[in-house]
C-alpha cells in the first residue's frame, strides 16, 4: 500500500504524495495525485502526466498550474516519477539522459538494467484497476484480460462462460451481434484467445460453484483450463455446493 | 458529463449511482460506484465487475455484499450495466439471454445490433483514462497509446521526443536499456510503432514550440506526422516562440 507523505490544498482539491514499494521496479517510488473538489463526490476521470528527462513527479505539479484547469473540469492528475531511484546500479547517476531520471518509459532487456521497467509501472502497476465479473460477466473479464495483456492487475471470474462459441447462450448472442463468421466469433471467446495467447503469465482466478445448474451445459470451466495449458496462472476453484446466484457472491 | 441520480452511506463510504449520454452506445446508460472511506484521501485502486445476463449495476450493489470487503480493502467498485438500453432495434426485449441485458461484453458487426460496443463501452469509455507527457514523457504518452490502443481516451504529448531510434538522446538509451536489437528498438518508438499501426485511429495532440532549442536535433514531430499518414487523428500544432521548459506547459 502507498503511504501519504505530504497534502496540500489546492483550488478546493488537494495534491497528495505518496511513497510506496514498487514491485515491478523493485524501490520505494514517489508519486503524485491532484484530487479535484469534485474526487469527493465521485469517481473522477484521470489523466497520467508522464514527465521528461530529470524530472521527478513535482515538475507538473509545481510548475505547470494544470492543477486550476484539472478542478475546473473535475479530473485526477497521477504524475510518476521518470526512472526507479536509488537501484545502486553502477552508471545510474553519472548523465541527465540515462539512468535516474531517464527512464524513457520501456522495459530494458540489458542484465545491469533489468529492474528499469518504467513502461509496466506506468501502465500495470500505477492503475491498479482490476476487473472480474460473473457469469457472462466472468466471460466479458477474461476476454478483456486476454486481449489486453497489460491493462488489469487482476481478473477474476465467477461462473464464467469460457466457451461460449460451444454453448447455447454464446452461440445464440454471436449469431445475432456477429453473424455466421467463425473467425469473429473466436475474438471474444475465452478459450479460443488463449490458444493464441502469448501475452504475459497472468494470474486468474475462477470460482465455480458445483451446485450450479449450467454447469456442464454453458460453463465447463475445464475447457478454458485445458486450453490455457501453462500460459496463465490459473487457479480455478470449485466451491462446494454454491449455485449460479448472488448466494454465491456474497 | 455523468449525473449523479442517487448516492447512499455505506460503511463509511459510499455508492452513487449515475447516468450519462454513451457516446460509445448512443443512449442514455447507469452505471453504479462504491467509494470506500479512502477516497477522500487518496487515488484508490479500481475493481470492474461485470456482471451476467439479465442483471444491471444493481445486482453487485445491492446483492453481494462486496463493498464491506472494499471498504475494508480501499477498493472502489465499479458496475456497469450489461447492454446498452432503450435503443427501440426490433426484438431487443424478445429473450433473456439476446439484446436487453445481454451484451456480452463484445462489439456486434450486424448491421441491426451495430450499437452493441459493451467491450469499447467496458474497456474505453467507463474507465475514462487520459495519457499525456513532456519531451521523454510525451514519448511515453505515444508508445503507450500505439501499444495499447484501447487504453486511453485521449492522448496528447507536449514536445514528445517521436522518433527515438533516430535522435541522440533516445539512442543513448535504447543502446543502453534494449542493446544492440534495432527490434527490440522499434517496439518503444512512436515513430515506428505507427507504421505498423492497425488500431483504431485515435485522436493524438502535439504541442511543439518553435522556440524549442531541441526541435530540430532530438524532437521532429513532422517525422511522426509523416510515418502516421492517415492512421491517427493527429494534430500537430506548432506553437509561436515556446520553448522546452515548463514555462510552455504553464
């Protein structure tokens, strides 16, 4: 979790600034978040600022003003910093343009600078957004996670329909929406993607209740779990008894 | 803009209820937000729930339970309905499990049922995320966007350093983060990135000045521009006598 290490108000909202251990980079990061008035009412729009060479995430803050715009129109700014600080890697310090500062937004394959993975913290773990659904909910959070390798930090899925270009419900809603075309058909269907899938080894969790009456005719989570083979970390957990209900979520 | 139709207290956060105009959908759409008590604090992470056929963003809401665990957690809950609604397509209320409550979560290709996008409405228009960014920033902000072209509402870049491979500061780097593999190069420059660019075309502002002491060595928007063609909405706009500092974002 991020801790707070400085709030100031600002034109009603407030600029916040946290700390916290970046798993993909491997330090402790800083990170700063304009919350506009309108944060406290609702779920606001964001907009990620990314900053240039030599700079940290108090540049846009403290320089730009974008803070009066951004309450005006009610949205959140996240400003990451530019590199991963303080790795001890030999070089880090010693130019404006490379090492601390200048991460330039990518994942380095070189050995000395493998822990430089700016491009998968900005867009995997600064979101945090995760998504998960149930039933044709659960089929709408895996094709979505399979299709966008990086935009979630988990998916998990209740009672999904992995398959449905196999079973009734899916193959009667892809007739309808995409017509007799096989191949569309297979670009939302779980089971079909991750056939393909050379993303990377996401996590998934799917929680199948063996008291569900659409169990063996519109679900059969084993499909999806034979299909994925070792390309996911799937866990697939059947609960006991559980139906296909909102019993079974709660 | 979202209207908030109805807000309640709920272990110390709360769930509000919105309608808004779907631009993606072409009709009026709600959708339903659990703010835990830190949100008034801090940028909290975000759970999609997607949910089965027949069901609204009532039924997580009202049915499972799921915000004491948010609460708990810091979680914000996001529920989206499961189709588009009132859209008068003929037989769209005929079944449960095919028009009316049953979008599943994909973008239809017949002509009838053409305003069924619950995947861009899910994936684009909800989270509402926006990506912008300075000189290495406004590299970031493109690469991000080329990649992930689902990912961002909008996208601008101030001064973005477009073309990597070819300019100095971004062959210092790449040389030194990805080695020698001019691939390995290709897949972090805008400027490449776009000419094998298949995505949809996405709306992508550049602001350069024309005082930039760096345009001509390190930045060349029009190479971008050129390599783009007709495959994103870009506009480059050139701005009067602004230079690379922060004064130009200001």
């Amino acid at each position: 979790m991020a801790s707070q290490v400085q709030c100031n108000k600002l034109f009603g909202g407030f600029v916040n600034k946290f700390t916290h251990e970046s798993k993909v980079l491997g330090c402790k990061m800083t990170f700063s978040v304009y919350l506009p008035p309108a944060a406290t009412q609702k779920a606001v729009p964001v907009v990620y600022y990314l900053s240039g060479l030599t700079c940290t995430d108090d540049n846009v803050m403290q320089k730009s003003g974008a803070q009066r715009k951004a309450a005006e129109l009610g949205l959140a700014l996240v400003a990451p910093d530019t590199s991963p600080r303080g790795l001890g890697i030999p070089g880090e310090d010693d130019a404006y343009d490379f090492g601390t500062g200048a991460g330039f937004y990518l994942n380095a394959t070189q050995e000395q600078w493998k822990r430089y993975r700016m491009y998968d913290y900005v867009l995997q773990e600064l979101p945090q957004s995760s998504i998960m659904g149930h039933s044709m909910g659960g089929h709408g959070a895996l094709i979505m996670a399979l299709k966008n390798p990086g935009s979630f930090r988990s998916v998990s899925a209740f009672a999904p329909i992995v398959n449905p270009s196999a079973v009734p419900w899916g193959q009667k809603a892809f007739k309808g929406y995409l017509g007799d075309d096989k191949e569309a058909w297979a670009q939302y269907d779980a089971t079909e993607l991750v056939k393909d899938y050379s993303g990377r080894k996401q996590a998934i969790l799917i929680d199948q209740g063996t008291g569900d009456d659409f169990l063996n005719k519109q679900l059969q989570p084993e499909v999806f779990q034979e299909a994925a083979g070792d390309k996911l970390a799937l866990e697939l957990r059947m609960q006991e008894g559980y139906d296909h209900s909102y019993y079974t979520i709660a």
